[in-house]
C-alpha cells in the first residue's frame, strides 16, 4: 500500500509541474480596451469576452481585423494561447457577415 501511494503521489507531483510549466502566463502591459480584449480573450471565459466586447464598443468585425494581440490577429491569438480557443473564437467570429460574389458572363447577354 506505501509503494501505491508513493507512485500516486509523484506521478501527481509530476503531472502538475508539467501544467505548470505549459501554461502561458500573460501580464497585461497596460490598461487599454484592446488589452483588456486580448487578456479576456485568452482566457476563455466566453461570459467575460461578450462582456468586454460589449463594454469596448468595438464591433466584432473591427475586433477580428484590427485588434492584435502581441503582434497577432485576435483570432490567431486565442487559438495559441488561449483557453478553450475553438469556443472563443466561434463567439469572436459569430455575426460576421461574410461577403458574396456574382459572376455574370457578359459574352451571353
């Protein structure tokens, strides 16, 4: 029963030095909209980020091309170094109207 506990206890001593050590820590560097964006961002509470989006007054299209996050898009961002970032970016990208083309052949008409 010691040797079992003695396994348990270093395999857990383990696993949690090597989260820590994947981890990302980020400090924000100072207290702009866009920071606070990026830090609610990454940190994947989705509840917060719709929060923060709403309290910026930036538009989430402006959100997805303008805002960078340690030299990178929003998106790319989040999905590096955030938590849970496919759920973060599926709200980030929610209610972007994307653009349609139409091709019309000239030679028929």
């Amino acid at each position: 029963m010691k040797t079992f506990t003695k396994t348990l206890t270093t395999l857990t001593l383990s696993l949690s030095v090597l989260g820590m050590a994947n981890a990302s820590t980020f400090i924000a560097k100072d207290n702009s909209v866009t920071t606070e964006l990026c830090m609610t961002a990454a940190s994947g509470n989705r509840i917060a980020m719709s929060k923060a989006i709403k309290n910026s007054r930036i538009s989430k299209l402006d959100l997805v091309n303008k805002v960078k996050c340690n030299e990178q898009n929003i998106t790319d961002f989040v999905a590096q170094y955030g938590n849970s970032p496919t759920k973060m970016n599926l709200l980030i990208n929610r209610s972007i109207k994307k653009g349609s083309v139409t091709i019309n052949d000239i030679a028929s008409l």
